[in-house]
C-alpha cells in the first residue's frame, strides 16, 4: 500500500494545474443547455483538445496522452478545482468511446474517435424511450433491415443536449420477432438526415437539458452498427457497467464542491450547520480514496464490478446533501435564482434518477453483491 | 378540546377549494410562468377571503386565522401564485386606509411584504410593500425595486430600497401570519405533488406492471405521506394560538413552519423520484408545485431557522460545552 | 375548532396530578421485565386500580371512571409526566379488553374483566410463532375439537412478559384443513395447567422479557373463545388497528421523555446537537397534536382506520431519534449501561419490529390510503 | 499511489482472518459475556499482532498502522472481546519497559488507556493502566476501579482514580492509534452484521417467500452495504496517514472514526430491522456484535466528536452569525 503520488504523477498534476490556471476562462460560460452556451462550450472543447487535455487517457495518435486511470483522476481533480466549464464531450468521450474501443471496427474507430475527441462531431446518447425508462429493455424502436443497412423508426428521449447534436447512438430492435433483451443492435444515427426531428425537452432549469427525437424510416449504414447485429444489449451493458461507473462523476467534482461549501460556511457561518458542512467535506474524501482503491484494482487487472452501483448511490446522495447544506446556510438568500448553488441543487435532484435510477442500482447491488434471491 | 373543523369552517374551506379547482388549473399556473397574469384574485375575493378576519362592520367576516389557514392551505394545493400569504397576512393591517383596504378587500391588488433586509417578493405589482423589524412595521413609501430571479418564476423577487416609515401595527405578528400562511401552502403544495406521484405510479408501467406495485415505491410514498399527516396539526394549533392570543403562539407557529417545510420537502423529493426524468421537466405539472417548494420552504424562515427560534424560547441557548 | 380544554378537562387533570403527585414511588422499580421487578409492578397496578386510575376509560361498574378519549390522553399525559412507574397490564386493558368488549360474551365479560383490572389475573398476548410475525396468517397451532372446548398444540413466541403471566391469548387453526386467514379462532389459554410450558427468552438488555410458549394438547373451554369459531382473523384484526393504535403508545409517553431530553440539553449542552433536540421536541408535540385530531374524530363516530399505521411509524421513529440523541448528547458516558437514556435506546430499537414491523405498516399505508395497486 | 495492501500484507492478514474463525466463535463471545475469560490472545501473539510496528530487534515485525488496522477489521468481524485496540495501540509505548514489553508482545496481559476522565475498558484485567491528556501520558501507579456497567458486558467499564505518573511518548498518537483500531474494528462488526443480516434473509421465510426477496428488505441491506464499503478506504488513509506521520494525520483519523461509527450504527439497525424479534434476544448471534457497536462507535469519541475535531482543523469555527 502506497497512498502517495509517484514523481511522475505529481509532475503530471503540476502540468495540468498550469496550463488550467493559464487557460480557464476568468468568466462561466453561459450554460451548455443553451444554444448560444453550448457553441462556447464547443469551442472550449477544441481548445482543451488542442492542448492535449480532451481525451487524456487515450492513445497519443488520437489525441490524448497514455494517461494511467489515476492520472486521469488527478486531471479530473485539478480541472474541477479550477472552476473549468462542464465537459459537454462527456458521454461522446465516456459512454460512445469506451464502447468503440471494446467493440468497434478499425474503420469505426478511424473514422469516428479523432473528430469526437476533437468537439468537430457532437453525440448525444439516446437510451430511453417513452416506454423504456427503468426498463430499458423495453426498447421498441426498430431496425428494418435495407440494401447497405436500416431503416430506423421511432423515439427516443432524453437525450441530453441532443438539440446540440450530430449524432445519436442507441438500441433498436433489429429483430422485430423478438422481446426484451433480446433482437436488440447498436447503432449509430446521423440526426442530419430526412425521417430525424429533434424536439427540445425543458427541464426544471428552463433550458433544453434534452431532446425527444421522433425517427421516421431514417439510414442507418451498415458501418454505424457496433458490435453484432442483435448483440446490442451485451455490447451497451457491458460499458454502461464498467468504466462508465468510474467517469460518470469523478471524485475531483465532489472535492471541488466540497471545498467551496467550506468557503460558503466561512462566508456564512452557522454552527448548527456545521457538521453537515464536515460530513459532505468527509464524504468528498471517502468517494475519493475509495475510487483509488477501485482504480488500484482496475489497474491491476481487476473490473470495477458492482462498485458502479455503490458509486452511483454515493455521489448521487452526496451530491443532494451538499447542495442542500449551501442552500440551508444562505437560507432566505437561497431562493434567488441567480446563485450558483441553487442551479447545482436542482441538478443534483437528478441524480438519483438519471444513468440508471437509484432503485435499479440497488436492486443491482442486492443481487449481484449480496446475492439475495429474485423470488 | 375540538380539534377539527366545525360545519361552517369545512364549509368554507370547501367553498374555496371548488372555485379554485376551476379556475387555478396547471395550465393556468404554466401561464403564469411566463409572465401572463390571469385574473384569479377577484373570484376569491368575492368569497370574502381577505377579510375573513376584518370584523363584519369593516367589511370582513370576523373569523380568525383557523379559517385563513385552512384556506392557505387549498391555496396551495393549487399552486395559487402570487403573494397571496403576505397579501392574507397584512390586509388585517391597512384598516385605516379604507380605499387601500377596499382594494385589499376586493383582489385588486396584493400585498408585499418580507423581514427587512430580505428579498421581497411581487413587490413590484404590490399596491403597498411593507417591512417588518421585530415588532415594527414600515412601509416603504417610494420604493425601489431591484429585480432578482427567483427560482418560482411566479414570484418576482425584488430587493426593495427606499425611504420607509413606520405603519400602525404589530409587526411581529404580521410577520407570524404571513409564515403560518406559507406554512399552510406547504401543507397544500405537498398534498398536490403526493396526488400526482400516486396517480403516476398507478399509471406508469415498468417491466410489465405499474410501477406501483413496486415496494420502493410504495414505501418511499408512505414516508412522504407520513411526513405531511403529521405536518397538518401543528398548521391547525398554530393558528388557534395565534386566534387566541396564546403564550406558545410563537413556538407553535415555528414547529407549523418548520415541519410543513420540511414535509414537503420529503414528499417533493418523493414525488420527484417517482416521476423519474418525467419530473423534471416542464411538459408534466409536478414542477410546477415543485418550484414553489423550494422557494417556500426558505421564504418566512426555514426550518432551521424556526428550529433556532424555538430553541430559544426553550432556553437552550445558555452556554457551551464540549464532551472529551 | 377548539383547541383548549375544557373545565372538566382540567379538573379531571388537576385530580389525576395530585392523586400521582402523592401516590408515584419516589425510586424508580425493577425492571418489570425481571420477576421481582414484574411483583412490584403488580402491587403497583393494584394501587392504582384501588383508587380508580386503573382503567379510566372503563365503566364505573367495571372499575372505570367513564373518561373520554380524550380524558384518556390527559390522564397518559400526566402519568408519564409524574414518572410513574410502566404499565405491566398495558397489554391486558388495551389488547384483550377492548376484543371483549367488542366481541365477548355477557359471561366472559363479567369473569374476565373485573381480575383484569384489579390486576388479579394477568394475560399476555401471543400473536407470534416462529414462522408467524410479519406473515401472521402462517399461524400453525392447532387447537382440536374436544367435549366442553378444544385442545391445543403448538408453540407461541415473543409473548411479552408471558413467563409471568397466568394466561395467554392468540389464534389457534381451529379448522385443520384451512389455510392463511381462513379457519383461525380466538382462544384464551390458562397457563397454569397440564400441556403448557413456558420457556422465557434473554433480550437485549438481557432480561426476561419474553417467554416461548409450548403447548402440548392442553385445554381451552367453549366459553374462552372469543367471537365466532373459525373467525378468529376477524375478531384480530378489528382490535389491533382499532383502538390498538391510539393506545399502544400514546403522546403522554413522548411529551414527557421530550421534557427530559431538554432537561438533558440544558446539562449537557452541545451546540451541534440542539436542532436535533429542538426537532424531536416538536414532533413529540405533533403527535400529541395530530392525535387529539384522530381522537375527536373518533369521537365524533370516526375510526381510525390507517392513521393507527402512521401513528406507528410516526412514533417508533421518533422514539430511536429521541434516545439516540440522549446518547450523542452524553457522549462517551452513554455506554455506561446504567444511564436510564441506554436502556431506553435499546427499547426505541425493538419500536419498529413489534406490533407489526414498520414494513408492514408502510404496505398497509401505501394500499390501504393510497391505494397503490398490490400487483 | 496504490490504494491495496500488498501480497505481504494481506497474507498476513487472512493468517489472523484463519486463527479468529477457528479461535473466537459466537459460543467463545457468549461465553465472554459471562465472565468466562478464553484465552483468546494467546494464538494471536504467537502471530506477532502486539509487535506489528515494533521494529525487529525489538521483537517486532517493522510494520505499521497500515497492518495493524488491517488485522483489527478481522479482530471486529469476530466480536474480539477485551481491550484489543488498547492494547494494541499501546504497545509500542512501552519499548523501555523489557519485562512490560515482554508481556504485551506475549498476549500475555493487556493494557488499557483512554482519555483522561472518561470510562476505561478492561482495566481491572489490564498489566498497566494508562491514560492520555493531550501530547501527555501518564499511567496510574496504584490503580483504584469503581465498576460501572457498559451496554457490552465483554467491556467491564472502571472509573479509574489514584495516583499517576508521566510516561513517555506522544498521548496525542497514542490516542489516534486507538481510535483507528476501534474504527477499524467497527468495520469488521459491520461486515459481520451484515454477513449475518443477508444469511437471515435468505433463510426466512414469511408470505411463502425468503423475507430477502422483499425490495424493501433488499434496499435497505444495499444500503447498509453502502455506508460500510464508503467507510472502508477512510480506514486505510487513516492508517497509511500515522505510518507516514502525514500532516493529515488527525484529520484522517476522525474521518475514519466518524465514517465507520455511523455506518456500524446504520448497518446494525438494518440487521436488527431484518432479523425482527430474533435480532433482539440472547439466542441469535446478532446482538453479540451489535452491543460492542453501541459502545465502541461511542468510543474513543462519536461521530459527533470527530466531526467536531475536523471541523476546527477546517477552520469552521471563527465567529457566529444568524440570518434573519
């Protein structure tokens, strides 16, 4: 056990920190739910990637740096603690990527991973429907077979900032015969194309967080198929379960947070807060070192495992408790729309809903790691 | 010891919840939203809600704040916007104004009011924008307003500067009406979200059944549930405290406050995760309710503060001393 | 509305307090939960009964005072104000009493009630069996038609105070070929005789407070069944979420403790602590006052149908935060077992698991008012 | 940075994980909590535990806190009874004493220390019964015990008084070591607790169905599991943070201490929850270790008291300040 930075990773650190500190915008960007925010945070992107910085753990042909897992954590840690706009690459670079480097043909991963690391073609997933929420093997948008590929029909929603998009990727029944699980494939669908239209969803912000996309009889080439046809739900499980469990919420988020509900408390101080105050800033900590534990094992081999569900439950409800602590400690001043903290509650209300709802999670957790029976 | 509504107190309140059944529907509170004003205040005038507690020979009905509350509380369960609480809670204030109090009287214009130093909300449709600072009132006498975004966008925060002076009146007591009120539409708001979230549940179907059925769900209900029963007295003892003039009215209006706010909370949360992603946005109507949450929850004191007041009139507050 | 008392009110108060000023030991007895300790109890109910505070509620003829409900709640009040010592008959009067008065015949109630209230003859519930708590319709104890009665077989648990007892009372499977609800029936059983056996069970705090009870072919007369033959789950269910759930903790119990955890701040005052003191406080006053609104209610004709599930919850969660906050409140002085805030903690613990779990509790909430669908 | 013990490490701890199972059953505990004392420690010093972070020509192994924690998360999931922690945490305090030395690294009598005023455990069984002020130690040099009853009968509680004298070494270390330990401890009792909990659920059986196929059941161990899993890694900063004489040193203890209290205390009322009535009498095994939990998450200082202590090394506590 060695709970210390190597060398290499505290240089690796210090480069980041410096080019952050030279770079980050002194101003937030507008927010990316908007047009005009996303466009701003776009561009942000291709700066970031130009750096080196989008894609660090990826190959150095594609843009990014060889980094370890754990110099990724410390990337993460350092650009959150700079106040940097939020990744809207995240689940292109997090959900998409991973799957094409398991799954992915050479030619799907030459085309695809260099303009994504680069913001020059945005995805947006696209794996609730109407129907199929929780359930999401209740997916019923299909797949018919055409010369070359298929013809896609049907909706899709939630899509985050798939207003903002070029691309959705997705299940759809390929095989319609079949039910659940089964008959399902991967696909990749250009939105710029006849049979696509996007409508914008509001959410709790006022800001068109997601779209509903309606698919009307649109292509879909043979090449935008990932993995086998019919083989969709092993390839999309199999990412939404591993690495997805470690980059959906870095810890960095949650030490930076913490750290600024600490200046909040200092700024405001009331003592009947204070322990909650301390509690998310232990928190903070916890998720931190036990993502390096699980790191460690990844590192050496291992699969993060059903501590995908265990870290969903724990940022989720720490992330509600903290922003809850910083409303309670403005109190009467919370209610102004204008303060940050209010926007990242509201958000954090989310949590516990999106990326898998935290009752699937532990109803994931309850059989898969306490192995207590179905029925 | 009677502890429910006589015949014509349910009466009333019934009366009151059937013209606001029609006429505060979710659409007209999306309307509301952006910006569109309807005409809901005269209606409710008409039943003689502001002056439930003005003597019969001003106008009023010469009741008290249990029937005020029981009628926050419909008010709430329709999301009524506006400030409707401050608006209750000062007309009993302006009776020595007769035209101000007339128009009080008749819906034609609100009332704003907050603790001073505290945004304020409406103000800029108030006909009058008081302060109150313990026991004083002031009345701001051109004011000024400052808009701030609130996260309701039915209510229009201002940050009101001006001169002031003082106006008749125990401003304590006002500043308890208007959070009992607040109160008493938590209680309401709350009610709204946990009928929406069980007629979701019923509805909504997951791997084949609704989602109902599940026990998570049933259990995270019955807690939101449990949360608002038992936030409901504390709003009715609350009241007949400060109906009669009662030496806990105080403390009993700070547990009325500080339980509905967090209640609804609870339910809030609940009916949030029920919903899921549907929740969250502005094509279903549990936001609506939701929004107001928040922002009530905090206004007139939060339950932490209304925890501290309490504690004080408890004498806990005496010296410090720390274990090991 | 009125939510003052009456002058009746308060003089049935004033006579309460003066008669429990003057009568309540000045040193707390043993635990009745020990046999020494269950005799001084014993004597103590006696006392009681001889100057009519016994059974409030009761007729005058039966060794009542008539009381309201209400002044049932004010005499509550003022018992656990004075500190008087627990109630060890408290399943007897509101368990078993009210099932006769219900569902008893002339008879039984002329034999049994009277001993009851003077503490004479002592009864102790068995609802439980090994395979029937939470399931309680699993019951599998047989009771078998015999001359004059019937005999039963089987083994009862968690009777409360059963080791002491001289009866118990409980369903027996009168019709063998039956199943869940049906073909149950509502016996009373003499302890004292050939064919039963108790066996008491240690509890947390290591006392006697339980007994398992065996029986083996010993005999209940026609005339102690209660209510119909084979209507035994009928007969039940109506006592336990009738009155059953206004009686088995009322407000009095939680306003006193309140009172003392406050008396407890103020000696051991601790800033971080105070919100939580402050908050049980007003929920010991909410549930006082949410009661004098299911008891008017009642009064007026009204049940209290599913409020005895809510009031449950309320209370059993209240009780472990009240004592558990006793406990941060001491500090490393709570371990010592002989503060009565301890052994009062380990008691809140048992608060959600008898009388019907919590989970139990919450399914009849969410079925019974809400109406949720069971499947 | 590698967050694992390594081979060593965890052999040596599945060696002292194989010794317990064998060694220290429910029946041993129970019999403990009759005053039968087992000659527990024996087997376990024959494995070098009291010498761990000894260095070697002290008899010792050269290890630190890292292993010793490690090794008192396995002494937890068995129930240890006796003044394991202390004993374990003192240990490298007396290298001046050779004959005190001897005995300690041998099993042969414990030590017991705890904070200056407060209960300590075990004394009456203990070679030396210290306690810490501060930086300072001091060890009574004619011990008086006044018996007071702890909520676990395996702890026997003295209220120590009489003569003491200075000792050498940090009582500020001494303290952290021993609250490491019982932190560490109180994660091995969570894990049994659960174990426990989640075997009871598969077993019973209620409406024709294991009682684990419930979700509500299901939910509430998943939630157990995750306060516990989430009050692991605090134990091994904590450790790697005394080992390495981190300036985070005490901050990292109070964490781990904080962390592992409440989540015992949360995964205890879940198991107690699950197993009904039976978690509550003498014959199940649960409350063997959910007693030492009530006393060990109040010990060597409660959540409470550790949230505290960060909370001054945050710098939270300057000035006071109300709104409204």
């Amino acid at each position: 056990m060695d709970l210390t930075f190597s060398d290499a990773e505290h240089a690796f650190r210090a480069e980041c920190r410096a080019w952050l500190d030279a770079n980050v915008p002194q101003t937030p960007l507008q927010s990316h739910n908007t047009r005009a925010g996303f466009q701003a945070h776009v561009a942000w992107e291709k700066a970031l990637h130009q750096a080196g910085w989008a894609v660090v753990s990826w190959p150095k042909a594609l843009g990014g740096r060889d980094a370890s897992l754990m110099e990724w954590l410390i990337f993460e840690e350092e650009y959150y603690a700079s106040g940097a706009p939020a990744r809207v690459t995240q689940n292109d670079i997090f959900l998409l990527a991973p799957t094409l480097f398991e799954f992915g043909t050479q030619e799907q991963k030459d085309r695809i991973l260099q303009p994504m690391a680069a913001a020059e073609v945005l995805w947006a997933q696209a794996w609730s429907e109407p129907n199929a929420g929780s359930d999401l093997a209740n997916v019923r948008s299909t797949a018919r077979k055409v010369d070359g590929g298929w013809r896609v029909s049907g909706q899709k929603t939630w899509c985050s900032r798939g207003a903002f998009s070029d691309g959705i990727y997705g299940l759809f029944r390929t095989d319609t015969n079949s039910e659940r699980h089964r008959g399902l494939s991967y696909l990749m669908v250009d939105v710029h194309q006849p049979g696509v239209s996007l409508r914008p969803v509001e959410d709790l912000l006022g800001e068109e967080a997601f779209a509903e996309v309606f698919l009307d009889d649109a292509f879909v080439p043979q090449t935008n198929l990932i993995g086998e046809e019919n083989q969709g739900w092993k390839v999309a499980m199999s990412t939404t379960s591993s690495e997805r469990g470690l980059s959906l919420r870095s810890p960095g988020r949650f030490i930076a947070a913490a750290d600024r509900l600490l200046e909040l408390y200092r700024a405001h101080p009331e003592p009947s807060l204070r322990d909650r105050v301390v509690d998310t800033w232990m928190k903070s900590r916890a998720y931190r070192d036990n993502t390096f534990r699980v790191v460690t094992r990844m590192m050496q081999g291992g699969t993060i495992g059903a501590d995908s569900s265990l870290n969903k439950l724990f940022w989720s409800e720490l992330d509600i408790q903290l922003q809850q602590t910083a409303l309670d400690l403005l109190g009467p001043l919370a209610e102004v729309a204008e303060n940050p903290w209010m926007d990242s509650y509201l958000f954090s209300l989310a949590g516990p809903i999106y990326a898998g709802t935290n009752e699937i999670q532990r109803n994931i957790v309850a059989s898969r790691v306490l192995e207590l029976p179905r029925r | 010891m009677h502890f429910a509504l006589n015949e014509d107190q349910a009466m009333l309140r019934d009366a009151v919840a059937d013209t606001l059944q029609d006429a505060c529907t979710a659409d007209v509170l999306r309307a509301a939203w952006t910006g569109t004003n309807p005409a809901l205040w005269r209606p409710l005038a008409e039943l003689g809600i502001f002056g439930l507690s003005l003597s019969e020979n001003r106008g009023g009905m010469g009741l008290s704040e249990v029937e005020e509350s029981a009628v926050a509380v419909e008010m709430g369960r329709v999301g009524f916007p506006g400030p409707f609480a401050e608006t209750l809670a000062a007309v009993p204030f302006i009776t020595h104004q007769s035209a101000l109090l007339e128009s009080g009287l008749a819906g034609d214009q609100p009332l704003a009011v907050a603790v001073e130093g505290h945004p304020i909300a409406n103000a800029r449709e108030a006909a009058r924008v008081f302060q109150t600072h313990g026991s004083e009132i002031a009345v701001f006498t051109d004011p000024t307003c400052t808009d701030l975004p609130s996260v309701d966008p039915t209510r229009a925060l201002c940050l009101v500067t001006g001169d002031v002076r003082s106006w008749p009146g125990d401003g304590q007591r006002l500043r308890q009406r208007a959070t009992l009120f607040t109160a008493a539409m938590l209680v309401g708001l709350s009610h709204r979200m946990l009928d929406l979230a069980v007629a979701y549940a019923k509805e909504r179907r997951q791997f084949g059944k609704a989602i109902g059925t599940f026990q998570a769900v049933q259990h995270r209900l019955a807690d939101a549930l449990l949360a608002l029963r038992f936030a409901e007295a504390p709003i009715q003892r609350a009241a007949f405290s400060l109906a009669t003039q009662a030496d806990s009215a105080d403390i009993d209006v700070s547990t009325a406050k500080a339980m509905a706010s967090e209640a609804a909370d609870t339910v809030a949360r609940a009916a949030l995760q029920v919903h899921g992603a549907n929740g969250y946005t502005f094509e279903f109507d549990l936001h609506l309710f939701h929004k107001r949450v928040i922002a009530l929850q905090r206004a007139w004191g939060d339950a932490r503060w209304h925890r501290a007041n309490v504690a004080g009139h408890l004498l806990l507050d005496s010296k410090e001393n720390t274990h090991a």
